[in-house]
C-alpha cells in the first residue's frame, strides 16, 4: 500500500508529540545529591493511589489487633526509584548522611520529589542506627551485636544479617561492597519467606519489643515489588497499637494478601511518633499537597526518610 511523504511525516510528528508526553528516563542516578522528576499531579488517581509507566502505589487501610494500619503496595520498574534522603537536605543540596539536621518528613518529601515516603531508622543516633550505608556510601559501621541490619542491594532486593556484629558486617561489606545500596540498622526482621519470625518471647528492651506502639516497615514481595506498612498507635484513637510479635503478624498477612508467596523480608524500621508515610493529598488548608498519611494528628521530626520516585518527566 502506497503511502504518501506528507502522511509519514504526520504520523512521526504524532509519535513524536506522544514520546515528549511520556518521557521516561531508563534510571535514576545511585547518589546522594540526585532525585527523580516532580509527580504529575494527574497521575494520582485516587485519594490513596498513583499509577504511571514507571511506578504504581496503592494505599490499604484497615484494622489488625484493634489498631488501624496503612499498607501501601509499591511497583517500581528500576532499584534506583528506591531511593533514600537525608533531612540535612532542607537547608544544603550538598547534604548527607553525616548531617544532624532534622525535619517533617513531608517536607524532606516534597524536596526529592518523592512519590511516596515512609521514614527512616533516624541515622543520627548511633546507639541505635549502628551501621548506616545509603545510596551506595559508607558512613559509619560501630555495631555491636544487638541489632538486626537491613541490605538493599543495588537489584532492589532485600537481605538482613541478624544480630550483626563489627566483624560480621566488615566480612559482608569486604565481599559485596560493589552491590550495596542501603543499610539500615533497627530491626528486627519481622518475616522471612512468607512467615512472622517474631515470637511472644521475643524480648529487646532498647527497640520497646513488648509495647503497644506506632510501627513502620519495608517489606519485599517480588522483583522490584514492596510493601510499606504503618500502623496507629494509643495516641490515636480507637487504636491500641501494636507490640512487634502483632505487628509481624500484619506484616505476614498483608505479605500473604499481595503475593502468592507472601513477604520474602519484612523489616521493622523507627516507630512510636517518627512512624511515618507521607503521600500527595488535601492538607488542612484544601490544598494539593505532601501530606502525612498515618496518625496525621502526631508530627515528629525526622532525620532521614526511604522514598520511592518516578522515572517519568
């Protein structure tokens, strides 16, 4: 079939146009000092879901052990959309993970154009963040035996070593050091292959193990595939919070509600008041914006947050 110059040049224009509408970056940089593109306010197509070429949120809220939680189930299509941010971040471009500085999280948010955003293990206490390793850089390794460590590697998939001592920690990052991309240090592990590892005499007094309380984790369910997991705690009302064995059993059966083979690592991060996840909605003056989707009513400042980003301009 004869097709004239005048019709391929309109139909490339056209192709061209729809390639500038949905331009899509292959991958974010792996550093400190990078961030993704703004999110398109249209792409939040719900008050509790965002959906683009690169990432898809979905938030769930419900209630587990008379508490209220918020699960929000993250697709994304390259590790570097799992990104980190330090708070130093509001005052300095050129911030780390070395910085002091505290701050909302909602605020850390909107500065690294994040999607969506949970907080951190609060890097700057080093009693309880021992080992800190964030986008890719060493900062600081003075574990002593008494806290779990959570392992991204640089494929987006998680790894712990329990218990992690100095020496453990120098042996894995002398034999996988290329490949590291985040590390936290709180914990514990909350479930591996599908399963709580949490019992009722699980006892750690420094993380509050036994209290009812806020909690957030990350949690793998696949390639490039997440759950975020908050839970209320008896500041809100209604809810009594959770003590770590109840909230390893939400994370096992949000696990088993969002994959036939449930959560391959869930990881308890900071909680009581830093537990946080913030996404785009209302705030209180009806405007479009970040907002702290959990326990609203309760705001401590941060130090760091673990968010996840678009690739699409």
């Amino acid at each position: 079939m004869f097709t004239s110059r005048k019709t391929v040049v309109v139909l490339l224009a056209m192709l061209l146009v729809s390639l500038a509408g949905n331009a899509f970056a292959a991958e974010l940089p792996m550093d400190n000092f990078s961030w993704g593109p703004k999110p398109a306010q249209e792409n939040y197509i719900a008050a509790d879901e965002y959906q683009d070429s690169s990432i898809s949120v979905k938030i769930y809220t419900g209630r587990y052990a008379d508490t209220t939680y918020n699960c929000a189930h993250v697709k994304i299509s390259h590790p570097s959309q799992l990104r980190t941010a330090p708070a130093g971040l509001i005052d300095s471009e050129r911030a780390d993970f070395r910085s002091a500085t505290t701050s909302r999280g909602r605020f850390v948010a909107n500065k690294v154009n994040a999607v969506i955003a949970i907080n951190g293990d609060y890097h700057t206490k080093p009693d309880k963040c021992q080992v800190v390793l964030r986008m890719g850089k060493q900062f600081r390794n003075v574990a002593d035996g008494t806290m779990d460590l959570l392992i991204i590697d640089k494929e987006g998939n998680l790894s712990a070593i329990e218990k992690c001592t100095k020496d453990d920690y120098v042996a894995y990052y002398n034999e996988n050091q290329d490949n590291m991309y985040q590390v936290f240090c709180f914990g514990p592990v909350l479930c591996r292959d599908g399963k709580s590892v949490i019992g009722e005499d699980y006892l750690n007094k420094s993380l509050g193990s036994q209290n009812s309380t806020q909690c957030t984790a990350i949690c793998q369910i696949g390639p490039l595939e997440y759950l975020l997991i908050t839970c209320e705690g008896p500041q809100s009302q209604g809810s009594k919070g959770m003590t770590l064995m109840e909230f390893a059993g939400l994370c096992e059966e949000m696990g088993k509600q969002h994959s036939e083979n449930g959560c391959i690592l869930a990881f308890n991060l900071d909680g009581g008041n830093s537990s946080t996840m913030i996404f785009k909605g209302k705030n209180k003056d009806g405007k479009f914006a970040y907002v702290k989707y959990n326990c609203p009513e309760i705001e401590r400042f941060l130090s760091d947050i673990l968010y996840f980003a678009t690739l699409e301009e």
